[in-house]
C-alpha cells in the first residue's frame, strides 16, 4: 500500500510537472480569437500561419462548441476576461449593451482614417448590421463595432432536377406560396422525396422564414409597429402569417420529423435530391458541394402570399469580430482584422469555406453556387438593420407556436393569441 | 476534548470543506444575489436590482407570498422546537442560542414581507401567471424521473437479481451492461440521433428487418420524443444501479437463504424477508443517485432532440442552459435555485424515510 | 425430478433475459464499427446492417488527421486520473472525520455538503468564472480538476460516510490501543477496509470526469487543454461530422474504444475490491 502511495505522488508530481511545461512552452499567443465557426476553423488556422509568416506576429483561434459559446462569452464579460478578438451571437441588443458598456472598441476612427480605405472596401450592409445610427433605441454612441468577415443570405433553393423530372420549367421557380405548395405535393409521386425541408429543429430559421413573410404580408412598417407593441400579433395580419405554415403542414409535403431536423441534416436531404424546397442560408453550399457536386439547384425569391408589399430575405454580415476595448493588444487585433478583410485574404476565406464575401469587388472569384444567394437584393433585410427588435420570450414563443402548428397541435388563431400573450407580460416589465 | 484535539478532528474535513467553500457556497450566494437581478431591456450587461420580482415571475405573486408565508412559519416553528442542539455546534449554547433568534427573525421577517405583498397586490388586480414554460420543463424533468425510478431501477434489480442467481459472478455481464454508461452521454446521444432519425431511419428499418414493421415510427416526433429520451435515458444508466445492487445482493451470505429454505420459506418469502431488508441502505443509494442523475440531465437531449419537437424535450436544465444564452442571467439563477431547492427537499426526504426504514 | 426441469427453466429465463439487455447494449458497438468501415454512401443504402463490402480505414485516418484527438485524448486520461486520486483521498479523509471524530458543528457541515449535491450547476457558471478568475485558476489544469473534484466530492464523501458507519468500532480501538495516530488509523486500518466504497467512488468519478464537457468550454479557453467529450463535439459540430455518419462514427469509437479497454482492465480490480470488501461490510 505504501508503494502505491509513493508512486501515486510521484505520478502527481511528474503530471502536474508536464502540465506546467506543456503551458510555458507554449509561445504565448499575442493575439487570441474566440469564435463558434467549426467550419471555418481550418480556413482561420491557415490564415494564422500565413500572417505569422509575414508579420511574425501570433494569432491563436479558440473554437468553442456553437451550444456553448454565449456561456462562455456570458462568463468572460462578467469577469472581465474576453479575448482581443471574439464574436458575438445573438440579437443586436447583445451587440449594444457590449458597445453601450465599454466592452468593444468603437471602429469608426480606424476604419476612417485618412490613408486607409478600409471602410470603403466592405459591402454596405454587412458593415450595418455591425454598425448603431444616430439616436439609436439602445442609447449606444453611433458607430462602427464589428468586423464582418464574410456575408450569407438567407433564402429559398429549389431542386432543378426534380423540377424538370415533374413536368415544370427548371427556370421558372414557382412565383406565389400557392404555386408552391402545388409543386410541394408533388412529392407524393415520389419515393422518400419530401416537398419542403428545412431545419426547424433549430428555431431560428423558423423565426427567419416568419419574418420574411411578415414583410410580405403587412409590409415592414407595420412589422415593426407590432415589435413596438403598437399592433397585435393577434391582428389578422399575423394570422396569415401563421397561416402559411398550416397550409405548408396541411399540404402534406413536409419532410417528416421536420421540427427536430437540425439545419446540417435538412442540407443533406436536399443535397441527395430528396426535396423540391429547401430554406437555407448561403454556409450550406459547402455542404452540398460535399455530399454532391452534381446538385442542381438555385435560389427563389420567397413565392409570395401577398402582392402588396415585397417580402424579406435575411442577408448581412455571416460573421463579424469584435474587437475588446480593454485588450493591451487592440493595435494588433485591429491590424489583423484590417489584414484578414483585405483582398487576397477574402479571396482564399471564401473559396475554403464556400462564403460570401463581406468585401466589393470579388465578384468574379465567388463560387458559382455562391452567386445564386447573391439574388433578390432587392428584398435584403436584417433583424440587426431593424431600429427595434422583438423581445426574445416573444420570438420564443413564436417559434415554438409555429412548431405547434406544423405538429398539428395548434391552429394559427391560437398560436397568436399565445405570442400576443407573452408579448404583453414582457411589455409590461 | 480539548481544544487541539477539535482542530485535529476538524483538520480530516478541511480540505473537503475548502474545497466546498469555494466552488459552492460563495458561487451559492453569488447565484442568489444574481437571481434578484434583472437585465434592463436595451442593456443585457446592466443588471438592476429587482428584489424577489424573478421568483414572482417563475411562481406568479399568488403563490410566492403563500410560499414566502408557509417558509417563515415553518423557520419559526424550527427554531421553537430548538433543534439546534441536534446540530452539536456547540458544548455552551451561545452559538445554538444567537442561530435560534437569528431564524425566528428571519421566519419573522418573511411572515411581514408576505402580510405587505399581499395587501399591495390584493389592492390591484393582478393575473394568476406562473411561468408555464418553466413548469413545463420541470414537469419533463420529473417524468424522465419517473421513468427512471420505475422502469430503470426495476430492469437493474431484475437484471441484478438473475446475475446474482444464475450465476455466482457474473463477470461478462458485469462488463457488458456496464458499457454503456462508460461511454458518455454526448456519445449515445449522437449515435441514437442517428439510429433515431427519420433519415436514414436505422431503427425503423431494424424493426422492419425483424418483421416489426408497424412499430416503426419518428422517436423523435411530438408524440414519442419525450418516451423517446426517458427510455433512452433509462437504457443508458441502469449499469450504475446494476452494478451497486449486484455488489449489495453478494454481500448477503449464502448462509441466510439456507437457514431460509430449512425453515420452509418459499423464494417470494425469501425475497422479500432477507433479500429486500438487506438492501434497503443500497436501494435508497440507487433511488438516490438516480434521482440526482437524472432531473440533471442535459447532455444527452441537448444531443438528441435540442429540446425540440415545439419544446417538448425541453427539460429543466436546459431550459436554464437556454434561458441563460438569451441573457436572463438573473432569472436562469433564480430558476437554479428553485430546482435545486426541490432537489434537496426530495433527497433528504429520501434520507429520511430511509432512516426511518433501517430502524 | 419436476424440481429440476423447474430450475433449468427458471434459469432458462433468466439467461434470455439477460442476454436480450446483453444484446441491446452490445448491439451499438457492433454496429457503430460495422458502420465506420464504410463509405458514407453504403452506409446510407444498408444502414449499417451490413458487412462492409470492403474494409476501408478512411475515416479513421481522415479522423486522426482532421479530428486532432489526440490531445484532446489525453487531457482526458490526465483529468480523470488526477481527480479521481484527489476525490478518493479528500473524501475518504472527510468521511472518516464526520462517521468517527468529534468536532464543532459536524452535523451542519455534512448537511452542506450533501445539500451542496442538489444545485444544478449551469446555474453557477458566471459565478464559477468569476470566482476562478479572481484567483488565477481560470483556463488552468488545476483549475478545472478543482471544480471537477468538488462535483464528485459530496457524493463520495457520503458514500465513505455511510460504509464507515457501518464498520465496528474494535478494529479502530485495537490500532488506538496499539498508540496509532487519528492519520495513520486512518490509513493503515480505515482506508484499506473501505475498499468497497473506494470502488464505487472510482468507477462514479472516472465517468463523471471523463464525460464531463460543459464545465471544461466554461472553464478552460485553449485548445490545448480540452478533454476529449469537447473535441467530439466540436468535431460533430463540423460540417463533417454533421453529414458523413461514418466518419463520425469512426470518430465517436477512437473516442470510445479506450476508455472501453481502459474500463476492461480495471474492472477486474474494481470488482475485486468490491466484493471483497462486501464481506466486511
């Protein structure tokens, strides 16, 4: 016994030894990055290195689980602890309350600045949706607070394959919600081909969705009115809203287990032509790209349930930096990010990870699939360009009113009574 | 006992007892001073200080003053009864004595705060509201419970119970069931998210193969996904239990059961006369650990469901997970507190009854 | 002789029983790396259910390239070892000191420190981050096996509790009589007897440690220090991993397959400290 004890101490003491070597070998990084993307954790490790090469300067980029990473940006603030350089999810007002607290440095000076062109390079609206304008509702002083890195949008793909094998024109993608749900059915015909999948199981997409036809319907004025508390949710209006996902449900051509799929699986499907629709944003060419390259597809605008007004589709910023004010490293943080939005760099990022870029003029280097999410500029919103956005119990609740209703476990009126509910409990605190 | 020898025998549970200081009690009040707080609308970083309005919120106002009321009354009544002494804090009652005003204050005090919250809220109407949601998930968390202390603990004692009878060691099977618990919950969950899924619908295509056809189903769908994640659940940990009633059932000699079976006992008297009285202490462990296990348990729906379909997996820990990353620091602690609260009621009532049973 | 065909078919029973559990908790395995040998696309027509038609590692060396789980691998081993040891000696010191010593408010700490069990801790991650952070323990080693030690301690300290209880008190009066100190009874006579709970607080520990990830992406920040569940996730996380099943199966048994071996070979001394320990007991 005696033995054991000794050998487990020294076991201790050589492991605790390793330990502490292991940590002081390691060169310490001058410049850490905290960030969700697993996907584009090669692409930045490259990059890294490339930028040691030419600066001699370390860059280090921490990928936490996407699950995970609020909490941990949620401790590190409390603590005071963030990295030079991190990401930031959620609603704009996560973006402000950082800005509004001193956490984030405000980048309008350095992008500005005389000599430098670099706020001219990037496309307008992945810049806005990082930026707050005079007299904002969050009170932040208006500027510039983050770095977008690449761009997405958010739309409806159509599999031309299936199309064309049904008798429509492969070209002509349907035009109105109606004319969709006709081809959807269409599925039935079809073995283990579903009309419409998408993956709600992650709720946002639904949230998505919703709002672009929110737009459509009632028009974005009278969106914004119901966030202001100025318009119910019960309003007939929403009704329809809430409406078009019965008659999705009612169609029948939903992919089964659609509210649990999550958005990788969702891609899946429509990457081995097992849907007609698809809702998805520009990150799932990868994707497609690797599960089959022969995929024929594109981009519809959203097939409208309204004539009057012109729907939404979410496009911006895919994922922006932010830069920690109280970094000893802001200087070099914000180089590096000046040096990662430059040309060459947003060249090799979007051609490793099949992503928009946030900059101009590289059109003729984004993949040809990119180009289709390039479509419907027109109709570009994002929730970050809205001045107000909605409480996020009442997006809960409307995401999950949804699933309720594409279960069949709820009809629309009752959905809208419930979001109307929620939204005034939370308007009253 | 002296004083050198108190601080020697104290000095066993230091190390334990720092480690608790720090990890738990301090984080402890940190949460509850963080669950009188709230975020303001356009500011998640600034938290202003709001009282009990978090618990309010979670309980409605209605049953929070009868809560508040019945926890002061109940303080009250401890400290009258005086079962400080039980404590051993001290050989001198100063210490047990300064404990007993201090609770008859602070039960004093919640009897006050009640009698005013009523009265104001009496004055205006307000609507009976207690957070659904939250009850909800509390709910799911319970069932899977349930479910664990049924169908799990009743497979691992039958399961220990035929290790035991059929054969004296039971080595391979004690390796086997065991295999699964070893390898983590992130582990199953993704694998029976694969078995699972619709697509590429593995189980519903073993059942075919077996000719089960009209059982196959989507697990994951609104009817079955919270069955789905109980069971699985189940599946997952009933080696522990297994494994710790094995151990108990060969504790109990041979030689019992002998002078059993001489007196004439048959094998359900023999169960139940030796077999059940001899485990008691172990089958509370089990309850116990299956209890903490499971109205814990986020790692495995977080990997198979993510709370979905419309959040009917949502269990209660992932509803604070979530509630946490949209920013409701304040009312995520406050409904910590509250789980954890129910949590130790549950146990120690466990502990008690398993007292009472052993004596 | 109707004695007999009784009891061959009581234990007829029994066996079919048991291998039908048996089978349901092999059955993943088999398939699992049935499943990792093929391409994805003979997965997706067979399901797995099937023989691979030619065994090909791809995924696996895809994995051990890409999947760097390496590290990850032995953070994990280091993690679980460390704290196990910590938890066995704190506790059992603990346990010992509340069943058999006499000191101030004894009863009050133990009540803490099983109520201590019950606090979910997502709810104290800012809390636990802050804390760590004030005394430099954050995204450190020792940081996390402290936090790890202190989950697995309230249990274990309960379960050395309960089985010193039941010890007779001789044994410990003989050493006392013999002029040993509190320390060394605890040691040489108390610790040895426990051999029993030290099992079960082992085999809990070692799979609460090893499968633990949410306090280690809250605690630690450096790729360098993760344990393995958080290099799974993250590697399920990928568009890889999220889409080509068989490469995340290869993934999830190089994850698995250790700590199976691992659990193989320590299982016999496990087992064999538990039952023979029962007998005191």
């Amino acid at each position: 016994m005696r033995k054991f004890f000794t050998f487990t101490i020294i076991l201790l003491v050589c492991f605790s030894l390793v330990g502490c070597g292991k940590s002081k070998q390691e060169t310490s990084p001058k410049v850490t990055i905290w960030h969700w993307m697993s996907d584009r954790q090669d692409a930045f490790e490259q990059l890294a290195k490339k930028y040691k090469q030419e600066n001699q300067i370390n860059i280090k980029f921490e990928l936490f689980p996407h699950s995970a990473y609020t909490q941990k940006i949620n401790a590190a603030v409390a603590a005071n602890d963030l990295p030079d350089l991190f990401g930031i999810l959620g609603e704009k007002r996560v973006l402000a309350s950082f800005a509004k607290e001193g956490k984030i440095e405000d980048l309008t000076s350095y992008m500005q600045e005389a000599q430098s062109s670099w706020k001219r390079r990037f496309i307008d609206i992945c810049l806005k949706v990082n930026s707050f304008k005079d007299n904002n509702i969050y009170d932040v002083n208006p500027g510039i607070y983050g770095v977008p890195i690449d761009a997405m949008s958010i739309q409806f793909l159509y599999n031309k394959k299936l199309l064309k094998e049904e008798g429509f024109d492969p070209n002509t993608p349907p035009q109105t919600f109606t004319d969709l749900l006709n081809i959807a059915k269409k599925a039935a015909n079809k073995k283990d081909v579903y009309g419409f999948a998408s993956g709600w199981g992650e709720t946002w997409l639904i949230y998505c969705m919703a709002t672009n036809y929110a737009f459509d319907i009632m028009g974005q004025e009278k969106f914004l009115d119901t966030i202001k508390g100025k318009v119910s949710y019960t309003d007939p209006d929403w009704i329809k809203v809430f409406s078009l996902f019965k008659d999705l449900q009612q169609s029948g051509s939903l992919a089964p287990g659609i509210i649990t799929m999550n958005n990788k699986e969702a891609e899946q499907i429509f990457a081995t032509n097992r849907t007609f629709f698809t809702f998805n944003g520009s990150w799932g060419v990868n994707t497609y790209q690797q599960i089959n390259p022969e995929l024929e597809y594109s981009t519809m605008a959203p097939p409208r349930a309204n004539q009057n007004y012109a729907p939404g589709v979410w496009a911006g910023a895919g994922a922006s930096f932010v830069v920690n004010a109280q970094s000893k490293n802001k200087k070099l943080a914000i180089e590096f990010l000046n040096w990662l939005t430059e040309k060459e760099q947003q060249i090799f990022l979007i051609k490793e990870t099949s992503n928009l870029p946030s900059i101009k003029g590289l059109k003729k280097n984004i993949q040809s699939d990119m180009k289709y999410f390039l479509d419907n500029q027109q109709y570009f919103t994002h929730p970050r360009l809205w001045p107000e956005n909605e409480n996020s119990r009442v997006v809960e609740a409307i995401n999950r009113g949804i699933q309720n209703i594409v279960i069949g476990e709820k009809t629309p009126q009752e959905v809208a009574e419930e979001v109307a509910k929620t939204k005034k409990q939370y308007s009253q605190q | 006992m002296n004083k050198k020898e108190q601080l020697i025998n104290f000095s066993f549970v230091a190390p334990a007892l720092a480690i608790f200081s720090f990890f738990y009690i301090i984080p402890f009040f940190y949460t509850f001073w963080l669950s009188l707080h709230k975020a303001s609308p356009t500011n998640v970083l600034d938290l202003n200080f709001v009282g009990a309005q978090n618990f309010k919120d979670i309980f409605s106002p209605q049953i929070f003053i009868v809560l508040v009321a019945v926890v002061g009354i109940f303080l009250i009544l401890f400290a009258l009864k005086n079962k400080f002494q039980k404590l051993s804090l001290n050989n001198k009652k100063g210490l047990a004595q300064t404990l007993q005003f201090a609770t008859i204050a602070i039960g004093g005090a919640c009897l006050i705060y009640a009698a005013t919250t009523f009265i104001t809220i009496s004055r205006q109407a307000i609507d009976f509201n207690p957070d659904l949601q939250w009850w909800n998930s509390v709910r799911r968390s319970f069932y899977i419970t349930l479910w664990g202390l049924t169908f799990q603990n009743c497979l691992a004692f039958i399961l220990a119970l035929g290790v035991d009878r059929a054969t004296r060691t039971g080595k391979l099977y004690r390796v086997i069931f065991f295999l699964l618990p070893v390898l983590g919950e992130v582990i199953i969950g993704l694998l029976l998210r694969i078995m699972l899924s619709h697509y590429p619908g593995v189980f519903n295509h073993l059942l075919e193969n077996i000719g089960l056809g009209q059982w196959a189903q989507n697990w994951l769908g609104k009817d079955m996904a919270l069955a789905t994640l109980a069971v699985s659940h189940c599946w997952r940990g009933f080696g522990y239990g297994f494994i710790i009633l094995l151990a108990g059932l060969q504790t109990i000699p041979e030689q019992l059961y002998e002078a059993a079976r001489i007196d004439g006992a048959n094998a359900w008297h023999r169960f139940t006369k030796i077999t059940v009285p001899m485990l008691v202490p172990i089958i509370f462990l089990v309850i116990i650990l299956t209890i903490l296990g499971t109205v814990q348990i986020i790692g495995l729906p977080m990997a198979l469901t993510r709370g979905g379909p419309a959040g009917k997996t949502t269990v209660s820990v992932l509803r604070i997970f979530y509630d946490l990353n949209n920013s409701h620091v304040g009312y995520a602690s406050a409904e910590g507190l509250i789980l954890g609260l129910i949590l130790v009621t549950l146990s120690f009532g466990m502990l008690k009854i398993s007292k009472k049973m052993k004596s | 002789m109707p004695e007999q065909v009784k009891k061959t078919l009581y234990l007829l029973v029994i066996h079919t029983l048991l291998i039908a559990v048996a089978l349901s908790c092999i059955f993943p395995f088999v398939w699992m790396i049935n499943s990792s040998l093929k391409p994805n696309s003979e997965f997706i027509q067979d399901h797995g259910f099937e023989p691979p038609s030619e065994v090909n590692f791809e995924n696996y060396i895809y994995t051990f390239t890409k999947g760097n789980l390496g590290t990850y691998f032995l953070n994990s081993i280091l993690y679980t070892f460390l704290t196990v040891i910590a938890i066995v000696i704190i506790s059992s010191l603990a346990g010992y000191g509340i069943s058999r010593l006499k000191f101030k408010g004894k009863n009050l700490i133990f009540y803490m420190i099983l109520a201590a069990m019950m606090i979910p801790i997502p709810a104290a991650f800012v809390p636990l981050y802050v804390l760590l952070k004030g005394v430099g323990l954050l995204n450190t080693r020792i940081g996390y096996i402290l936090a790890m030690v202190n989950v697995g301690l309230s249990l274990s300290i309960y379960l050395y509790k309960t089985f010193f209880d039941q010890l007779p008190k001789d044994l410990e009066e003989s050493a006392r009589i013999d002029g040993c100190g509190k320390l060394r009874i605890w040691w040489h006579v108390m610790f040895p007897l426990a051999k029993p709970a030290t099992g079960v607080v082992v085999i809990f520990n070692a799979l609460n440690v090893w499968n633990e990830l949410i306090l280690a992406l809250v605690i630690l920040s450096r790729k360098g220090l993760m344990p393995l569940q958080v290099g799974l996730l993250k590697f399920s996380q990928s568009s890889v991993g999220l889409t080509q099943y068989t490469t995340l199966m290869a993934a999830l048994t190089i994850a698995a397959l250790p700590i199976i071996i691992i659990y193989l070979i320590m299982q016999k001394h496990i087992i064999k400290g538990m039952t023979a320990g029962a007998t005191v007991g």
